[in-house]
C-alpha cells in the first residue's frame, strides 16, 4: 500500500495547524519533557530524524550539538514549514517517505521520530532497517500512538452516559492488528493499531536492546495550564521507548 501523505491535504494541515503542539509550540506538548528525557547525549553524534514533521526535533537536536542531522518527511507542506522555521546549518531536510528511506550501515548514532510510527504499515522491517542504520551502540528513540489509543472503540474513544458525561474509555478488537480509518479533522485518516507485545518484539527482533519504556500521563503543572484536559490520565495516549543496538 503506498504510503500515505495525509499532512499534505490543504483541508487536515489547516485543522492540524490549529494545534497547539504545533510548530514552536511542540514544548507545550504533553509528552515533551518524556521525549526529551529519553534523547541521548547527541553532541558530536550524527541523528536521523524519520517524520521529522515541521523540523522542531531536528533543530533541537542540531542546537544540542549533533553533528549532522538529516530530517525525512513525505510532507511537501511539513518541510516548507521546517526550511523557514526551523533551518539550522547542521540540519539537512529531504521529502521522501519512512517506507522508502535506504541509507548505509551504521551511518547514525540516533534515529528518532516523533508520532510517525504508527502511519507504517510494516514496523518490524522499519525496526529492522534503523538497526541497520544504527552504528555499534547507537539509540533509536520514537513516539507512538499508544496500542490503547488506537483500539479505540469509536473516532472519540469514549463512551458517553445518558446525560453524555464521559464514563470510560472503550478499547475494541485489540488483537486485529492492522490499519484503521478515522476522522481527524478529515474523513479517512489512516494509523495502523498494533499490540504492545507487537510493538516491543519488533525491537527485541531487530536485535536491539531496549532501555526505557515510557507511557506519558500528564503531571499536575501541565494539568494547571490545560484544565481541560483532566480526562488524559484516564487512558494512555502515547507511548515512548528508547532502544540501544549492541
């Protein structure tokens, strides 16, 4: 299947834009801090950076003192945003999509990526292929829509009373890996759902050793800034993990 370029569609990168983890305002994402938490020391080090969306982790990683950095995106929209945004003379962005992306063996010390994942179809041969990528104990870093998030029962997730207060976050065909359609600003937004077990053997397969597995829930300053958002530690909505080829 080819891969899909949903950022590039005018209609979802307008309703996306109006995001508040996006652009510079990625700091203010949730999981930020656990993200960061998990990125190793990058000075001198060459980063690859897969989905690399508007640059924001590239340039961060640049301004850490990487070496290199190369971001990789299939969004024409996204790159444009990340050349005027977030340029950096070590940061070098190319338009080419996760799936087909090919570079030499042990070309990197990093590979990260950001809530990209779960748009590939086939993640044990990515895995597969960053091991590759990845010099002797290099770290692959990556975020992904948590397998509890993407079982949801419904586009909302929750199920409502009669009074349509949200009682409890419903989770459905848990084992039926495969991609899933929802709306998401636009009708026919595609992620691909895959076990927690499915999600950590494809590392362990791979050949790489995993060192911090992180679900995010949000901590009470966040909570005081988004006092709407209290129902987000009733359920995990992303999961993060850090993995370190021998």
């Amino acid at each position: 299947m080819d891969p899909q370029n949903i950022y590039d569609d005018p209609r979802f990168f307008a309703g996306y834009s109006t995001l508040e983890r996006f652009g510079a305002g990625w700091k203010r994402a949730m999981e930020h801090a656990d993200l960061l938490a998990l990125l190793p020391d990058v000075n001198g080090r060459r980063a690859l950076d897969l989905g690399c969306g508007a640059g924001q982790l590239a340039h961060h990683l640049a301004t850490s003192g990487a070496a290199e950095v190369i971001g990789v995106d299939v969004s024409e929209r996204m790159l444009a945003l990340a050349r005027a945004e977030f340029a950096h003379p070590r940061v070098t962005y190319a338009r080419a999509a996760i799936e087909d992306v090919t570079f030499p063996a042990g070309r990197f010390e990093l590979v990260a990526s950001v809530l990209a994942f779960h748009y590939v179809d086939d993640y044990a041969g990515l895995v597969r292929r960053i091991a590759g990528w990845l010099a002797p104990g290099g770290v692959v870093v990556y975020s992904t829509e948590h397998p509890i998030y993407t079982a949801r029962a419904s586009d909302d997730g929750w199920a409502l009373d009669s009074a349509g207060r949200r009682t409890c976050w419903g989770v459905d065909r848990y084992a039926d890996e495969g991609a899933r359609e929802a709306t998401w600003f636009v009708p026919g937004v595609r992620k691909v759902h895959r076990m927690f077990a499915t999600l950590v053997n494809g590392l362990l397969d791979a050949g790489l050793v995993i060192e911090r597995v992180v679900e995010p829930t949000p901590g009470e300053p966040w909570l005081r800034s988004h006092p709407q958002a209290g129902d987000e530690r009733r359920r995990p909505m992303f999961l993060l993990v850090r993995a370190r080829k021998p």
